[in-house]
C-alpha cells in the first residue's frame, strides 16, 4: 500500500479493516485530499465518506479531487450556528477554532487571519448520512477536539473506531524524561471510555479508540507500522514514478535533439547548393549586364555611322544612284540591329526564366526552414516541461531527505525502546537469581527435616506430606523458571529482528541517496541540454532573417533592376515613404503593423488595430502605423497627424500587373505586403523604431531585428475546422507557429487563449502576457454627437429590438439567434421583439443566415445594417433592450464590453473566454448550441427588464476596473518591456555563443 498519513495512521487502519473492499469515514479536520491524508488510502481502494474543512482554499482542493465524497465547508462544534475561526496564512494545517490556539500561533510569528464561518454538530452530519455504518472517525481541529466530541453521543453513534489527535498542537518533545507534555486528551478521554470505548494504541500524536464490540481487533495493533505492513511512502512513491517519467521523457528529447541535428546538416547542404546556383545566376546576369553595354556600344556607332551617311548624301546629293546604295547599306545595318535586340530580348527571357526557377527553389528551401522553426519549437516547450519537471524533482528530493530525517528519529526511538528492553531482561536475571537462592534455602530446610525425622519418629507420616508438598513447589518454580528463559529468547529473537529492521532501513535510505545523487546528475545533463537548445534557438533566428533577406533580394531582382537600384541608393529608404508625426514626440517608439488589414472586412483585427494605436498615444508612445498606399486615406481619417505614416512602395511592373486588369477587366486586386516592395529589415536604422507590434495574428513580413510583440487572437482553426478550407488551416497552423516563434513576447486577450496557446501550440508560458482589451473611446464620445434619436432615423430601427453587431462568420452562431427569436416571438407575442444585426454581409456565414429568416418567416423582424461608423455604435446599442452575444468561439467580446461600459444589459454564450467577462454578476450566460436555452435567456429579461438593469449595473463597474485604458496600457507596456529584455538576452547569447 501507499501511506499518506503523517504519522501511518492510514497504514494501522488498514491492518484493523483488512480485506475489507468498501467502508465509510468521516474526517473532521481534512486539510488535504492527498497529503498527511489518512483517508487518501481507502479512498483509491473504493471507500467513501464526509470530509470537513473549513479552510475555503483547501475545501476547493476536496471539491476537484474527491468527487465520489461528501465534502463540507464549515467547522463542527458542541451547537450549531457561526463562529469565529483563526486561519494561519503560512501553514494552514495549524489553523483552529481555538482562540487561545491561535495567540500562540501568533506569539510564534504566524500570520492568523480571523474570520467567520458556519457551524454544525458531528451529530447533525452524521444524521445526513443515514443509517450507514462509520468504519472510523479522525478529529484533527488543532486543540478544539473536546468541543467537537461534545456534538456527538456516542453510545447512539457507534463509529468502529475513532482516531483522534491528542497532543498539543505544533509542539515537539524536546526532552524525553517529560514525554507526558504535550498530552491533550484529558479534557476528553473519560467521555470516550465512559461510552465503552477502549483506547487500543498511541502513536505519539493520535489515540486510536475500538468500540467494545470491536475489541477483538486490538490484537491487530500489537506492533507500530514495520515491514510486516508491506507499505511505501507516498513521497518515496512520487518520486520512482517521476524519476521514470523524466527518465523517458530525457530520452525522447535526446532522439529528437538527435534528428533536429540531421535536419540542420541537411538543410545546410540544400543551402550551400542553392548557394552555388544563385551565385551562378549572378554571373549569368553580370554577362547579360555586359552584353547589354556592348550592345549599346554598338547602337552608338551606328548613330555615329547614320552622321556620317548624312553627310556624305548631302556632298553627293545629285548622285542618287549612289544615295540609293548607300540607303541600301544602311537598311541592311538596321535589320542587323534588329536580329540582335530580338537576339537580346530572348536571352533577357531566359535570364527571368531562370530567376524565376530559382525564386520556387528558395521558396521550397523557406517551406523547409519554417517546418524546422516549428520542430524547433517544440523541441522548446519540451525543455520548458523538462525545467519544470526538475523544480518537481528538487522539492520531492527535499521532501525525501525530511522522510530520512524522519525515519532517524524512529530509530533512535526504537533504539530506546531497545535499552527498555534490556533493562526488562536484567530485571528477569534477578529474579532468577532470588528463585535460586530461594531454592537453596529450600534444599537447606529439606535437609533439617531429614535429620528431625531420625530423632522425631512420630511426626514421620507429616514430615513426607511436608516433604511432597515442598517437591510440588520446587517443580511449580522450575516451571516458572523454565517459561522466564523462553521469555528471555523470545525477547532476544525480538531485538534481532528490529536491528534486521534497522539495518534494512539503512540499506534503503542508502539506496534512496544513491537514486537521488542519479537524478541530479540526470538535471545537471538536462540543463547542458537545455543550454544547447537555446543556443539552437538563436540560431534559427539568424537563419530565418538570413532566407527573409535572401528572398527580399530575390523579390528585388524579379521586379527589375530598376527597383533594386530604388532600394540602395542612400539617404531616405527606397522601400517605402515616410510621413512624420506633427505631434510631439518622445518616448518609446512602436510601429504597428497593418498590412493585412482590409478596412470594413477585417472584423475584430481592425477593431483591435484601433483600439491598441488609440490607447498608445493616450499613454503618450511614438505611433508608425506601417500600411499600403490604398490603406492610407482610411487611416489618416481615423487619426490625422497625431501618428507618423511609412506608406510601403510598389514597383512598375507590380503596379502594372494591378491597375491594367482592374481598369481594364473591373478586378478588385490590391498591393499585399508580399508584392509589394515592403521590408522591417531597417525599421531601427530609417525610421528610429525601438518595438515592432503586429495586432493580426502574423507578421507580414518575418525579417525584421528588432524586438517584436505579436497580438494571437484565438486558435479557432483546431477548433473548429469545419469552418475552415484545409489550406486554410495548414496556412494558419503554419504561419502562426512561425510568427510566435519568433515573436518575443505574445498578447492574449484572455486566460482561456493564453492556456490554448500553451497547450496546444506549446508556446513558452513566460512570453504570453494576458492583457484585456479595452474599449474604443470613440465609442463613447460618439454618443455626444450622435442620438438614440439619430440612429432610429438613420437606421430604420424599430421600438423595441436587441442587438448583436457582429461580422457573419460561421462562428458567430447568427442563425440560431434568429431561431431563439422565433420562439421569444411566439412565446411573447405582444413585446414585438426584432433583432437588429451589424457587419458585412458578404461573409462565409450569410447565406446560412439569410436562409434561416426567410425559412421562419421573419423577414420584418430582422434588421441589417451591414457596416456602421464607431462613432454611431452607442447610440444603436443605448436604444437596445439588451446585447446578446451567441458566438461559439471568441478570444474577447468587444460588444459586450462595449455593451457594458454603456451601462447596457450583456447576455452571451457560456463557452471559451466568454464567461471570464461575466463574472461577479455581469450577465447572463446561455448554451450557444441549445436554442431552447437562448430563448429562455432572452425572455427572461423581457419579463424582468430590472434583473437586467441591476446585471447591467454590476457590469459597468467590472469593465471600468478590468477594461479601463490604463489597465490595458500597463499590460501592453509589460508585453513591451519583457520583449526588448528577451531580444538583448538572446542578442548576448548569441554573440557568447561566437567562437572567440
């Protein structure tokens, strides 16, 4: 067995209820579900029972790991109602119900907390649990036991055994002599004995106690917990079987340490290969460079020639035999001419057919480098476990050296419990010395009665009844001398066995160092490992910057050299144009990245983007916003001159590719950072940029030196696939993985995405900074400009609606609201009830939608209104009855904290973040897949508009304390700080990492 008792309670209680396969106990005073638990082993083995604790952080501990038990947060005591109870902050195993207990932890230098809790009576608990049977009964309250016992009778409550602490709390025998010190039961004890109970073992710190009926078990506590008991410390337990697991799991990183090392060398060699190809490239086009200024050489000369044909026509003009030959000549020079530029033209082609054969070879050759980044990462997050897994194994080796310590001071206590022994021995010898000088005395005595006989003749017939008498006595003492000696070697067969005993536990605390002295030697490899795994780490930065700027150089070349001459001529960067800030600058300087936004598509992204530039120059940070030449007159009406622009360039031959078909043929293509002519390889060195922050899940563009913060707003993908293509989903599994790879520290909106993120993509738990998001101040000051009124007329919008503003994705689950308003209408007909939607509709999820009203016949009662200005969003949701918030999957809700910080009753769905924005009473949070249940939600508020109000009320002061822009700002400029910090690390190991 596996004993968790503190002082193998459990182990002693075993041996009463062998073979016993189900029981029932009630643990007063539980504390912990596993440690120093003495109902631990019964419960694994299938037992059942109450366990009370009044300490709320330890009672949750019951509530997660002894689901089958009945667990209770209260405290007992002789009545029922409340009472002052004494928490102790350090060590809360000591905490009580004893005030004079607790001015002694506190005289001690513990920090006791005081406070009230509900009180019950043993009796009244044990009446609750009907009439089943109670195998045992441990009271452990820290010096309150004689108020526990005295809620209970029990000569009506039989438990079978009843193990009760009885020495005073957190006080050690410093002197053996006054063993009977710390003796706590007298103010007790004769209740329990009086209700015929029998005490039938001390262990030092508890009494265990048999019901009479019981008594036959005491034979069973003849000896303390030995060898004979079969069990193992749960400590010592542990750590064989986390020395297993890091064991295997060393193993398995070295293996794939191992392959990752192949990869590189394999990966190098394709490197080096493609190396060699893009050089001979590079001579290819230097000998076209050079043909090409031979050709023009030749051009000149002709000209020169063509000069001097002119003037030989003009001395010869009345010869015109003659100036017709010479024009003859001159057309034949010019058809040559023509072969050779047709000649050069080819030659130009092929040229661009090999560049373009090189450009898919260095793509493949990216494609593999990002599978490794990826290996890469996992290989980290398998060292963060390993990290983690060796704190585990320092604290168990701790623990492991107090057992040791432990099973020393048992020892010298047997070894006492040896000299008694001894002395017990000596006390025999003497006795049998006096039964053999009585036995002399006898034989004496028999010798006069011999002699009296001669002379005294008369008196022989009383003399030989004397004499067999004597004879009788003399046998019955060698009898009695005859079971002290087999006393004595069995006490000696006793005292040889306990220093077998001792000396097997020597051998195993030896054996147990031995296995600890393994362990950190098995550490100290994992960290060389983990070391070497950081050095890889940088350089797979360095390789990745390396192909991003290869392939910025090979974007270059087959764009036309124009462009690549654009992009390195000193002074201001070709690459792209900068428009200064006219605001006053100062402090850090943080470019945004929004490249991939699509104004009035993007959704939440471009929401984000706004809210995270607003609150950087409200906390008085340097903006860049980093955009395309079409996403400039959008951000420019959002924020003026109060941020600086750097408006990436596009080269001729792009911009052809995308004006000619969109004038001519009405396509709607648009400059991507990939076609444009973007880079952040000198974002520090041209525009002075100290943190790059990319709020769109990915970086556009992965060459960039300087610390970056990378927004991941959700992994909906794994999730819910269905609602993605499957290249959809390996693009996403690819470009995230990359981009929070190397990101230097990552922002999540929520716990719940923070833990995803761990978990599924085994991103580094230190880099992921939690951070709410907080709402657009435009939001609120529009409702200035902008009435309740106003958007009545504006929009259209009927009396008495609900809002859910929204982009009609799948996910956001439009469909089955609309199907909860066809039950609210049917249920409440007379409260006219629509729904009013925003977003754009040309999302994957309107069709579904769309189909959905016109099949329930609620076309009249279902408003959309497409895309809608920030600064009219109050107003729509202030003339709201309430928000709902349906969505099955959400990182954040930026309705519903816009919805909260008006002051507007919020109900949503009760799956991922969501309920992490409803606590304390915010909303109401419904089944997003149980139509049923919305509607329910939804009619509730309509029959009681106060409960929402009140809900709303609550709300408001939540998101002003967890969402205020200040808040958000702190958060984000931690995210900051950690990056810049990691960037300078990694940067100083890499330049340690150097030779030399």
């Amino acid at each position: 067995m596996i004993s968790y008792g503190q002082n193998f309670e459990d182990v002693l209680l075993a041996r009463l209820f062998q073979g016993q396969s189900h029981g029932f106990y009630i643990d007063v005073g539980a504390w912990d579900p596993t440690r120093h638990s003495v109902t631990r082993h019964f419960y694994d083995q299938g037992w059942t029972g109450v366990n009370i604790e009044p300490v709320q952080r330890q009672f949750q501990l019951f509530v997660g790991e002894r689901p089958r038990d009945k667990n209770l947060n209260l405290a007992l005591a002789d009545c029922a109602g409340r009472m002052r109870f004494y928490e102790c902050s350090e060590l809360t195993s000591l905490s009580t119900a004893n005030e004079t207990q607790a001015e002694e932890l506190r005289r001690s230098g513990y920090t006791v907390v005081d406070y009230e809790v509900p009180v019950a009576t043993l009796e009244e608990v044990i009446a609750d649990c009907g009439d089943r049977i109670i195998d045992f009964l441990k009271i452990d309250v820290e010096g309150f036991e004689a108020a526990v016992l005295r809620g209970i009778d029990l000569k009506k409550r039989r438990p079978r055994v009843l193990v009760i602490e009885a020495t005073l709390p957190s006080v050690q025998i410093k002197n053996w002599d006054e063993a009977d010190s710390i003796r706590n039961w007298d103010d007790w004890e004769p209740a329990v004995l009086a209700a015929d109970y029998e005490l039938a073992w001390y262990d030092g710190l508890s009494r265990f106690y048999l019901r009479k009926e019981d008594a036959g078990l005491r034979k069973r506590l003849f000896l303390p917990p030995c060898v004979h008991d079969g069990f193992e410390l749960a400590e010592v337990h542990d750590l064989k079987r986390t020395h297993q697991v890091l064991l295997k799991e060393r193993e398995d990183v070295l293996d794939a340490n191992r392959r990752l090392e192949n990869d590189l060398r394999a990966v190098e060699s394709d490197r080096t290969a493609k190396t060699r190809v893009l050089e001979e490239v590079e001579r290819e086009l230097a000998e076209l460079k050079s043909s090409q200024l031979g050709l023009i050489k030749e051009r000149e000369d002709v000209l020169s020639t063509n000069r001097r044909l002119e003037d030989a026509l003009r001395a010869v003009e009345g010869d015109r035999a003659e100036k017709a030959r010479v024009l003859e000549h001159i057309e034949e020079e010019l058809a040559e001419l023509k072969s050779n530029q047709l000649a050069l033209t080819k030659e130009r082609e092929d040229v661009l057919a090999v560049n373009e054969r090189l450009a898919r070879e260095l793509r493949s050759v990216d494609e593999d480098r990002a599978a490794k980044a990826v290996s890469l990462q996992s290989i980290t997050a398998e060292m963060s476990q390993l990290r983690k897994s060796r704190e585990q194994l320092l604290e168990e080796r701790e623990n492991v050296l107090n057992v040791n310590k432990d099973l020393e001071s048992k020892l010298r206590s047997v070894e006492a419990d040896q000299a008694n022994k001894a002395d017990v021995i000596a006390r025999l010898a003497r006795h049998v010395t006096e039964l053999t000088g009585e036995q002399e005395v006898l034989a004496e005595e028999r010798d006069k009665l011999v002699s009296a006989n001669a002379h005294l003749a008369s008196e022989l017939r009383d003399v030989d009844a004397d004499r067999t008498e004597r004879k009788a006595a003399v046998e019955s003492l060698v009898a009695e001398l005859a079971e002290l000696t087999a006393d004595r070697q069995a006490l000696l067969e006793a005292r040889d066995t306990v220093l077998a005993d001792l000396d097997a536990a020597e051998a195993h605390r030896a054996e147990q160092s031995q296995v600890i002295d393994r362990l950190s030697t098995d550490l100290e490899l994992a960290s060389l490992d983990n070391a070497i795994q950081s050095h890889k780490l940088v350089a797979k930065d360095q390789v990745l910057e390396l192909a991003a700027l290869r392939e910025l150089r090979g974007k270059a070349v087959l764009r036309g050299l124009a462009d690549l001459q654009l992009r390195r001529k000193p002074g201001p960067p070709g690459y792209g144009d900068y428009f200064p800030s006219e605001a006053p600058g100062g402090g850090l300087h943080v470019a945004v990245d929004t490249l991939e936004i699509i104004f009035g598509v993007s959704g939440g992204v471009e929401t984000y983007m706004k809210m995270l530039t607003s609150a950087l120059l409200e906390s008085g940070r340097r903006v860049t916003l980093i955009c395309l030449p079409d996403q400039l007159p959008a951000l420019r009406k959002l924020f003026g001159t109060r941020v600086s622009y750097f408006v990436m360039r596009r080269s001729l031959a792009v911009g052809l590719a995308i004006d000619v078909p969109n004038r001519l043929f009405g396509h709607r293509r648009r400059l991507s950072a990939g076609s444009s002519m973007a880079t952040f390889s000198r974002l520090r060195e041209d525009i002075g940029v100290d943190v790059l922050h990319s709020p769109v899940q990915i970086f556009s563009l992965l060459d960039f030196r300087i610390p970056s913060v990378l927004n991941l707003h959700d992994l909906q993908h794994l999730h819910f696939p269905e609602n993605f293509q499957p290249s959809d989903i390996e693009a996403r599994n690819r470009l995230y993985s990359l981009s929070a790879s190397l990101a230097d520290a990552i922002v999540v909106s929520s716990d719940f995405v923070r833990d995803d993120l761990i978990t599924q993509m085994q991103v580094p738990p230190t880099k992921v900074f939690t951070v709410p998001v907080t709402w657009d101040p435009r939001v609120i000051a529009g409702l200035s400009a902008f009435s309740i009124e106003d958007a009545i007329s504006r929009y259209n919008l009927p009396s008495r609606y609900v809002v859910y503003p929204a982009q009609f994705w799948p996910h956001k689950n439009h469909a089955r609201l609309v199907q909860a308003l066809r039950i609210v209408r049917d249920k409440r007909p007379n409260a006219d009830l629509k729904l009013v939607f925003t977003g754009y509709r040309g999302h994957s999820g309107w069709p579904a939608v769309k189909a959905t009203i016109e099949e329930l016949g609620l076309g009249p009662h279902v408003v959309c209104i497409d895309h809608v200005p920030v600064d009219h969003l109050a107003a729509i949701y202030k003339g709201a009855l309430y928000c709902v918030m349906p969505s099955t999957f959400e990182a954040s809700s930026y309705p519903v904290i816009e919805a909260q910080v008006l002051g507007v009753p919020a109900m949503c769905s009760n799956v991922t973040s969501l309920p992490e924005l409803m606590q304390g009473g915010a909303g109401l949070l419904f089944d997003p897949f149980d139509v049923e249940d919305i509607a329910a939600k939804m009619v509730q508020w309509l029959d009681d508009p106060d409960d929402g109000r009140a809900h709303a009320e609550r709300a408001q002061a939540k998101a002003g304390r967890d969402h205020g822009i200040q808040q958000y700002v702190t958060g984000v400029a931690e995210a900051y700080d950690y990056a810049r910090r990691d960037r300078s690390k990694r940067t100083n190991n890499s330049a340690a990492a150097m030779p030399g």
